[in-house]
C-alpha cells in the first residue's frame, strides 16, 4: 500500500501537495538542483486539458511565453500542441512552474512529471536553484491552472499573471545572487568550476573546493585585502598615495565647514566639485561649482553622506569607469549627461518622465542598463545652477541639464589609449585592490591624459560589474570570466580528489578505508559518514554525517586535500549529492528488498535510477566532455562497481569515465571480458577481484597480485564475503586514485579486517555483517 494515497482527494478537481523536498545536488532526476514535489490531482485524473472549456486559450493567453517550450515534440511550440491534444495538470505545472521562474529572471529549464502507481498521485520535478523561490513558483503555477481550468464556470475568470510573476522577482532580488556576483559565478561554472553559495540571502559564494577554494562577495574577493578597501573609502588618502606614485589627481583638501568649503575653493581655484570623503555610488557629490551659496549649499549636502568632504579641483571632460582585474584592464564604460529639452507646455520633471525615464533601458533592476533619473538634491541643485525649479516650464528647444556624467553604460574599453591603461592598473596597484574601479575624467580617453589634463578620481573596491556585463551601447565584456583566471589560473578547477560511496551495504567500511588510503598518501582527508565527519583523524561531528549538510561542511573546509563521502540511498532520493562530480564513484552492492516501501520505492527501474546517480556524475572523460571549454584539464573519473550485481554491470554503461570491476569471484564473465576490451592502450581495462586467497590488480592481461588475505589484519580467522568485498572495492578507489601499489599494500595490511572503532587514538574501523564466512 502506498504513502500517497488519499481517497479524500479522489472526488474533488484540485491539486493538493502531498509532499515537497528540495534536492540540493545531484539526483534521480538531474545532475543540478530540483525541487521535487508528490501531487495528488484526484478527479482531475479523469479531466485531461483537451477536456476542459476553454482552459488552452486561457493559458495560452496568460502566458504566451509557454510557446517556446518545445516538449516531446522537440519543437516551438510543442508544450501547447501536448495542451490542445490533452495533457494531464501535472505535465502542465511541470511546464507552468518552469516558466514564472523564466519570467522572473531565474534561469533553469529541467522538468519533468512522472505518474506513481496510485492512480492520479504524480512526481513533479523541476528545476531549483532557490528552494523558496521554486516553491513559490510551484504554487503560484497551483493557482493559475485552476484559475484557467475555471471550473466554477464564472464568466470572466482572470489570474493576476503580472502579480505573481512580480512577486517572484521581489523573491529573486531579496534572495538570489546580484548580476555581479552570477556572473562571475557563471563564468566559473563554464570552467568546470564549482559554485557553493554559504548563505542563504547575500552574495557570499564559494569557487571550487575544500584546500583549492576561493571565495567571492559581489566584486570582492578573498584576495581583496581590508587594508585596501579601507584606503579606498578615504578619498584624501587614496589621493595622497596616488599623488606620490605619480598618478595625475586634483587637487583638494578636506574641510570641516561650509565656509572652509569656499576658501579652499579660492585657493585651488574655481570650478570645484565637493563630494564626501568616504561616500559610494556618486552620493552627495557636486561637480562645477563656481558660486559660494552653492558650494556651501553641497557642503551641508555631502555631509549627510559621509563623515567628512573633500574640495577638489574640477577637471574638464567626461567621467569614464575602468575595471581592473589583477592589474590588467579588462573593461571601461564613459559616462554621459542627461538633458531634457523644453517644449514651452512640459514642467522640467514632466519632462524628465517623458523624454528620459520613457526610455525601456531605463529601469531599477539588472534588465535595466540604465538608471532611473529622480529629482534628487544633486539634480535639482543642476536645475537650479542654470536657473529653473522642477515645476519650471522651460520654453520650447530650450535644453536644461540635469544630470552630469550619468549612467556609466556606454563602452569604450576598445577606445582606452595604452598609457591610460597603465596609469589604471598602477592605480590598483598603489591602493592594493586585486578588483578596482577606477573613476577617470578625462575628455577623450583614446588620447594619453598628460595631453588634455585628465586625472583619476577615485579608486574603488567592490565595483559593480552590471555597466561592463550589459552596457547600453557597445559590447558587452567578459568580466566574470577575467576575475574567475585571475583566482584561477592555468586554468584550474579548483577541484579535490573526491570519492562518493554508495550501495545497500558495507558503504561506512569502504570509506572509512578510502580515507585512510589518501591519508597514508599524504593528503588531508574529509570523511563524512554514518559514524561521524572526520578531518583525518579528528572527529568533527560524532553524529551521523551521511548526508548532504556533513559533506557540505567538509567541502567548505579550506584544509580538507581530499574528501570521502558514504551517500545513504536515502540521501540519494531525499537530498541529493552535495558535489556535481567526483574522481571516484562507488557502488558496493545493491540489495533492491533493502530499499523497497520507502518513499515510494517499488521497482527495480526506481532503485536503478536511485543508484545510477552516483555514476552519472563521475568525472568524465576528455573525449566526453562536450560543455565547458576546450583547453580545461579534467582527472579522469573512475566508477568502481561489483560485478557480481547485474544491476550495477548495467549501469556501468552509464559512466562517462574508466570503469574497475572487483568482484571475489575472479573467472565472471564480465570481468574477463571488460578486460579483454582494451581502451585503446596497450594494457586494457581494470579490474580488482580475489584469485588464490590474494586481492590482485588486473589490467587487460596482465595481474599483478596485490596482498594475501592472511597478511591482512584481523580479528577473525574467518571473514564475509561482504567484507572482502569492501576491501576490494577500497583498493578499486585507491588505484583509480593513483595512490602507489606499495602504499595500497601497507594500508590494507595494517588497517584491513580489524573490528575496532575509527578513532583518532586507534585508527581503524568496523567491517560489515558477518556472514558467508571465508577462512583465512
């Protein structure tokens, strides 16, 4: 009898939820995040699309988006021809679902929706890069089908499509990552490299693993010193020091009152801009100003924006923004002003709506290249220095300024004159930024600056990257791929060697002895599973860590060289992988009655697919490797599997890297034959199997006897056929690994068969059941 069923849902056109688990890693269903959800549709189950009045044009009209989902027809349009043909409600929230993410600006396309075997209970799965954000989506898509089903047979029956699409976008701008931070996170993931967000809500992201990590926060990196981000938030300093490389400034000091503000003015000479001395995004600061009401004026303005203000000399031209990353320049963008011209009917801020803030570029989320224009104190303070108020009506083809080098969106990084580029990087350099944006003014940037008086301005950390990824003319810049070479170079993964163990028994024994095998190696090893999360031999967590939180935690450690993981089925089916590959993939067994009656397990199709999991993520190949640049190095991954198990010689097919058999009994067919069939190399495939009481290695036609069972250390004269098993699947890992024969040999000589507990003070582990005892 299955969990799912529930008679109370049988005669009533709904979708109920029965349960919702979000998968963070790889599954069943996909290599990447998914949220999967069990779906009662009760009476629904005898109401297919086709069936229902009215229901196509109402979704189609709602969403006319769903146009481009292809469906089984792999082509435009399919999904709807599936909806007129008749299609059940699951199928339709699987595609729904997917696309108000789409809409909301959350990439991810996977779907899919699978009957169960209780009549009308589904399995939806669809893409989740944020659980709250696809759970939202998920009932949001609830809603609108029954809305467009309309069973209540109203006349006019509506959804507010708009609200719920913009609800999901306030979710992604309050919860996902900034345009900065996702591109440099998709940069690196076209490296192969793996991405780890380590909170919930912010821009906090982890780049690779373990010992090879590196981290991001927006356009700062772990290699942004505080030294210098504290130097580029005082403007007086970041002057100074520059001025003393060599680096053209203006000329200013910091003052402590509004009259000061006009002295200094005199002093260094009229235009002035004024600006506070630790402001960001361009808050509070004033450019060309000549007289004294509106220098004191900017005074008291800039004030509220920092704990001081700066008085600098007003340099002629146009504010550009130069990117440099680790001391190259890699992108620059030139400011422009905004005017609106009168029209003898329009007040300045009609006009402002009409002629600027009607431009679709403009706008307050990351879609947009350009901001916004708001009568702010900066604007009306422009306005007022040409002598109009914002409810002026400015005579027709009069033009009014109202914005000073504004949005930097227009891209010149091709127009940069070479010294330019150099002053920028030495700029970086001399404030210690590895991520700088540099603030320049000069009025032709293809000319050096000696030539025409231009200067560098500021000099800031963290700048945002949305001006080079989406500028509102020109091209757009790799910028996220410039700062993932720098914090990766030679083109790095920023991978560890990681093994994931997994199978209906004896998974603990065999990751316990894989990571003290990369000890014995020399690397400082992770080891998440049931007895607890280990760093070598300390014990972390003494609870049990055979789950996706405790091999997170060991990825996240910055220490861990390697990294072990026991992966429960459970875990498998309820929580998915905490990586998105790994070196060495593991199936001890598989016992299919161990698995069935939970969670809706039934079939041997279901626990193969369970399995399958963790082979389809081993490591591929070059020559199988189709989706991330050409010139990126990958370990060849390896899945070590019984072949005593039909199931798992099945699923060997699915590896994308080099398969090792291991098997006690030595003359299986499938062994003789996976190493009979050479992989192009003189020596052929490999195998680990039991001949004459003696684990041996084979390749192709050659073995190479490893250790007899009699040297091994034990506490039994007699052993299961389980354990040897667990042995000889270690000893698959650790060759797959390339850890030296010799090594292997110690290891398993002095840690083998031992009873005794993993601890630090005795280090060596529990062997499964005993059972099938084999003499030694």
């Amino acid at each position: 009898m299955s969990n799912y069923s529930n008679p109370d849902c049988k005669n009533v056109k709904d979708i109920k939820f029965l349960e919702i688990k979000h998968l963070n890693g790889p599954n069943m269903w996909t290599y990447y995040p998914a949220l999967e959800a069990t779906v009662d549709i009760g009476a629904l189950e005898d109401f297919p699309s086709d069936t229902i009045p009215g229901f196509y044009e109402r979704l189609s009209t709602w969403l006319p988006s769903l146009i481009e989902h292809r469906c089984s027809y792999e082509e435009r349009g399919g999904f709807l021809r599936r909806v007129q043909e008749g299609t059940w409600p699951c199928h339709i929230l699987e595609h729904v679902t997917l696309e108000l993410q789409n809409l909301a600006g959350m990439r991810g396309g996977f779907g899919r929706a699978r009957e169960t075997s209780v009549r009308g209970v589904y399995k939806v799965a669809v893409s989740a890069w944020h659980a709250e954000i696809t759970r939202t989506a998920l009932y949001s898509a609830r809603e609108l089908i029954l809305a467009a089903m309309n069973f209540q047979q109203s006349d006019s029956p509506s959804y507010d499509v708009d609200g719920a699409i913009q609800n999901l976008r306030d979710l992604v701008d309050s919860l996902w990552l900034g345009p900065s931070t996702a591109c440099i996170v998709d940069a690196a993931i076209a490296r192969n490299i793996p991405a780890t967000r380590l909170i919930a809500k912010g821009n906090l992201v982890q780049l690779g693993y373990g010992a090879r990590c590196r981290h991001i926060w927006t356009a700062e990196t772990d290699r942004t010193p505080a030294i210098a981000e504290s130097i580029s938030r005082d403007k007086d300093l970041t002057k100074a020091l520059l001025q003393s490389c060599g680096v053209p400034v203006p000329e200013g000091h910091i003052v402590e009152s509004a009259e000061a503000a006009w002295e200094v003015a005199n002093d260094i000479g009229i235009p002035v801009v004024i600006k506070p001395c630790d402001g960001n995004h361009g808050r509070g600061v004033f450019i060309e100003l000549s007289h004294r009401e509106e220098i004191e004026s900017a005074y008291h303005i800039a004030l509220k924006e920092g704990t001081g203000v700066l008085v600098e000399r007003y340099i002629a031209g146009t504010e550009h923004r130069l990117l440099v990353v680790g001391g190259e320049l890699v992108a620059a963008t030139r400011g422009d002003s905004v005017s609106v011209s009168g029209d003898g009917i329009s007040t300045i801020a009609e006009l402002i709506e009409s002629q600027i803030n009607s431009d679709p570029r403009r706008g307050s989320t990351e879609n947009h290249p350009l901001n916004l224009i708001r009568l702010d104190s900066a604007a009306q303070m422009e306005i007022a220095h040409q002598g109009y108020q914002s409810d002026s009506v400015v005579p027709a083809g009069i033009k009014v300024l109202i914005q000073r080098n504004g949005n930097h969106a227009f891209d010149v990084t091709d127009q940069i004159h070479p010294s330019t580029a150099s002053i920028a990087s030495l700029a970086a350099r001399v404030i210690g930024l590895d991520i700088a944006g540099i603030d320049l003014v000069a009025n032709d940037i293809s000319r050096p600056l000696s030539e025409q008086g231009g200067a560098i301005v500021e000099v800031n950390a963290g700048p945002s990257l949305l001006m080079h990824i989406k500028p509102a003319v020109g091209t757009p810049r790799p910028v996220g791929k410039a700062i993932v070479s720098h914090l990766f170079p030679d083109q790095s993964s920023g991978r560890i060697p990681i093994v994931g163990i997994t199978g209906s028994y004896g998974k603990t024994a065999v990751a316990y002895l894989v990571a003290r095998l990369l000890i014995l190696s020399g690397k400082q090893t992770g080891l998440a599973c049931s007895d607890g999360l280990y760093l070598d031999y300390r014990k972390i967590d003494k609870n049990n860590s055979a789950n996706w939180a405790a091999a997170n935690r060991a990825l996240m450690n910055p220490t861990a060289e390697a990294a072990v993981f026991e992966n429960g089925f459970d875990t498998l089916l309820n929580e998915g992988l905490a990586y998105d590959s790994c070196q060495v993939g593991v199936v001890t067994n598989v016992d299919p009655t161990h698995h069935f009656g939970h969670h809706g397990i039934e079939t041997l199709k279901q626990v193969y697919n369970v399995f399958r999991t963790q082979v389809d993520i081993v490591t591929p190949t070059a020559a199988a490797v189709d989706d991330v640049e050409k010139d990126i190095q990958l370990p060849i991954g390896t899945a070590v599997l019984n072949a005593r198990h039909e199931m798992l010689v099945e699923m060997s097919e699915l590896c994308h890297g080099e398969v090792i058999f291991f098997s006690i009994e030595p003359d299986l067919s499938v062994i003789t034959q996976h190493c009979a069939n050479g992989t192009g190399s003189t020596l052929g495939k490999r195998a680990v199997i039991l001949r004459h009481n003696s684990i041996t290695l084979v390749t192709g036609s050659h073995e190479l006897p490893l250790i007899k069972l009699q040297e091994i250390a034990s506490d039994s004269n007699e052993h299961s056929a389980q354990e040897i098993e667990n042995i000889l699947a270690a000893v698959g890992a650790a060759w797959a690994l390339d850890i030296e024969p010799d090594l292997i040999r110690t290891g398993i000589a002095t840690f083998g068969f031992s009873q005794k507990k993993y601890t630090p003070g005795n280090q060596n582990f529990p062997i499964g059941l005993q059972t099938q005892g084999i003499k030694l």
